[in-house]
C-alpha cells in the first residue's frame, strides 16, 4: 500500500494495465515488439494514423521555343504574351528552361515541380507491389520439392499510373496535358525538336518524375516513400467536355479530370529518392543547397509559421530524420511574420494581378 501511496499517476496506470495483462501503458509499443502476448488479450498500441501526404511532379523540359511552336498551329496559344494567362503558365511549367525569357507572374522559377498537379489531385493509384519470383525444383519420388527465391528485388518494368484531378476555373490541367500530348507526338514524328543540350545526351525530354510521399499524423515526417523512374502522360479526357446535355446547367462530366501516366521502374522507401528529390529541388534553384540554404532561406517550424506560410515554401527532406521541411525565402519570412494580416503583398506575389489567371482564346 505504501508504495502505491507514493507512486506517481503514471507509475498506478502503468500497475493497472500490467494487472490486466496489458503490459504498461507507458512501454505500450516495445512490449508488442519485445515480447508475446501470452495472455491473448489486446494490445493497447493506437493504430497506424499516416495520413495522404504529398504528390509531386517534376517539371519537363519541353522546347517550346517561338520557331518550335510554330510547327503546329496547335501549339500557337501558348506563345500569348500576357504573363498572367494560364496559357503563359502552361509554357513556363513544361519548359522552365524558357521562363527567364518569357516570365509568368502565376509560375515559379525557382520550384520544380508543377503545382497545380500537387494542389488539385484527388486520388492517385497503380503503384506495383514488391513481388519476388520463385523457382521450384522437379518432384522426387516422393514427390519433394524445394523452393528458391528466384527473382531480383527491383522493379524497373512499365506500368500505369492513373491519377484523377479536380478540375478549376478555367480548365488549366486538361489545357497543360493536351498541350503536353501535342508535344510528345510532334517530337515523336520529327515536327519539333527538342533542345540540343537534350539531343546531345539522347535524353527523352518530355518525362516527369512522380513522388509520393505519406506523411504522419503531423505532416512532418515521410513514412512512406513512393516515385516513378520516368512518366508521361497518354491521354486526356477533352472528349468528356463536349458532351452536351440540356437538362443541366453545368457539364458535370467535367468536374473531375482522369490522366493515366505511363510509367518506367518504381522505387519504394528507397533511400536515394530522398537524394534524388533534394537534388531536383536544387538543380531549379541552387541557393537551396546546403551551403548556401541558411543564407538565403528560413525554414518554417511552428504550427503557426506553416500556415501563413503555406504556398510560400521549397521543400527539402532531411536525409537523417526523413522529415520534410518547409523552406521560405527570407523576404517573404520576414514580410508574413511581420504583417499577418496582408499576406497578399508577400513580396512572391507582389506581382500578381488583382484578377484571376486568364484562359486566351
């Protein structure tokens, strides 16, 4: 009696829930690892809470030159001059390497990854399974047999990924895969060429790279790592959006977007994607390198500090920890610490016009 006078609150639930036969609470996740449980009643571990993380998809880099855009009449929309039009958006985001040339107040050249995808995907699936093959030896006498591994723990085969979008104002994502598709058939029959630093080293230049990542309940850490070799996209449903039907107001068929991605080899909790992803954040912009990331960026920490700075951040995953951090420019920190209340004149958007993106006929 004495010592459970002189115990504390945690040390009488731990004694309770081991009376029980539950183990103690406290040591509740390296009870179910360490040892059996004999006594067969549950085990007091919450269940696994990963939530849908993050999608990326790296931009391509198509060569949507003027003199190349002319070689389809098709293509001629996304040479629109004004920099706040979805059409000047879709160009910089399938060819960053133009942007400095031809700027869009909607696209970031500093981020390489195409938002609009990341922002407005609702479901993503066909990510093949780990499989092993195996071998069987012929029957004996007795009819024995013994089985082999026989197989390699890699998946470098092609599958497809299908992904479904939700469509906005404006219709920017079928406008992107369309423009996308024009692309890849143009280079394909020798219409367009791509960009000579790509002819050079053979190197197919309409390509994404898709990453997944699921995150914990906290959205800080990856706890599973998903992502492609190399993808493309093979269709996009223009036909559904010509569907007419009077009896509604809106075509409904076209609320959602289904793009299925052609993929080559997948990656599963692979250690080098989180090298591979740091390093296609840093080819777009090299300020964001380790040498040089403290200088020129303030990483975002608080709970706080993350929602006001949502849409303002590069992402960078700690190689140790796996945690996926959130980096903003120092002006910007700086500006939406300072001045809470008007985010809209962050110095990122500060260029932004009053009016939505415009859609170009």
């Amino acid at each position: 009696m004495a010592d459970i006078i002189t115990s504390t609150n945690q040390d009488i639930i731990d004694y309770l829930f081991r009376l029980a036969g539950y183990g103690s609470k406290s040591q509740s996740a390296a009870n179910a690892l360490l040892g059996i449980n004999h006594r067969g009643v549950g085990v007091p571990q919450p269940t696994n809470t990963d939530v849908n993380g993050i999608v990326f998809f790296t931009k391509p880099c198509l060569n949507l030159t003027y003199d190349n855009l002319q070689a389809d009449r098709r293509m001629m929309p996304l040479a629109a001059q004004d920099s706040t039009s979805y059409q000047r958006y879709i160009r910089n985001s399938l060819d960053p390497d133009n942007q400095p040339n031809l700027p869009s107040t909607l696209c970031d050249p500093d981020s390489a990854f195409i938002s609009t995808l990341s922002n407005n995907i609702l479901s993503l699936s066909g990510w093949p399974d780990p499989y092993m093959g195996t071998y069987d030896t012929k029957e004996g006498k007795y009819k024995e047999v013994v089985s082999l591994a026989d197989g390699v723990a890699k998946d470098y085969s092609a599958f497809p990924l299908q992904t479904t979008f939700r469509n906005i104002a404006g219709d920017p994502i079928s406008l992107l895969i369309y423009y996308w598709l024009i692309y890849m058939g143009r280079v394909t029959d020798g219409t367009m060429v791509p960009y000579p630093d790509s002819m050079i080293r053979n190197e197919i230049d309409y390509t994404t790279r898709i990453y997944y990542f699921v995150l914990d309940r906290s959205r800080k850490f990856i706890q599973k790592a998903f992502n492609c070799g190399a993808a493309f996209p093979v269709g996009v449903p223009l036909g559904q959006a010509g569907n007419f039907d009077s009896t509604t107001p809106f075509n409904l068929a076209n609320a959602t977007l289904s793009i299925q991605w052609h993929c080559n080899g997948v990656e599963i909790n692979d250690p080098i994607s989180f090298e591979d992803f740091n390093r296609t954040v840093q080819n777009h912009n090299p300020t964001m390198g380790d040498d040089t990331r403290a200088d020129n960026f303030t990483q975002l920490k608080s709970t706080d500090e993350l929602m006001l700075g949502n849409y303002f951040g590069y992402p960078w995953i700690d190689l140790e920890t796996q945690e996926l951090q959130w980096w903003s420019k120092n002006e910007d920190y700086n500006y939406f610490t300072a001045n809470p209340m008007t985010v809209s004149g962050v110095p990122a958007l500060s260029s932004l016009a009053a009016q939505p993106p415009k859609t170009l006929s």
